[in-house]
C-alpha cells in the first residue's frame, strides 16, 4: 500500500520557464490606465444606454465595487468625474 497522497497546490508553483526566473512585469500606472479606461467607458456605456437596470443586483454590486476600484488608477478629477457619472446611472437605474 502507498503512502498518503498530497494534495496539489491549490495556488500552483510557477514555472521557471514562465517567467525565466524574473518577477513578472510591473503594473505601472501609463499602463493600468490604458486597461481600466476602456472597460470603465464599457460599463458607463452600458447603463446609459439602458432604460432600466441590466445588471442582477447582485451583479450590479459587483460592477459598482469594480468601477470605484478600477478609478483609482486615473487621475483624481478623471476618477472622481467618472464615479459620479456611474453613481448618476446606478441612482436612475435603480429608481
């Protein structure tokens, strides 16, 4: 009879070959901001184009928690503009 079996990983170990042994690349602002802009124009785009909430609450949620931490890779008057105008949508969406 074998020994007890070993759970993997659940977490994995890297390769070395993935990252040939270097740190993966760093996030840096020019380019976090060039990620989350279009997918915080995606999701303003979305709610005002609806007439009524498109989301289950549970997802709406969600994407409110996504859009507030997601603006915090712009700039302060850029992040601030935008959460407003997703506030305004959620407000009028949800009312």
């Amino acid at each position: 009879m074998s020994g007890p079996t070993r759970q993997p990983d659940l977490f994995g170990t890297p390769q070395p070959d993935l990252f040939d042994g270097a740190a993966p690349p760093a996030q840096t602002a020019e380019r976090m901001q060039g990620l989350v802009r279009p997918r915080l124009a995606a999701l303003l785009a979305e709610a005002r184009a609806a007439e009524r909430m498109p989301w289950t609450p549970q997802a709406a949620e969600v994407n409110a928690l996504l859009f507030h931490n997601m603006a915090n890779w712009l700039p302060a008057e850029e992040r601030e503009a935008l959460r407003a105008a997703f506030r305004r949508e959620l407000a009028r969406l949800s009312g």
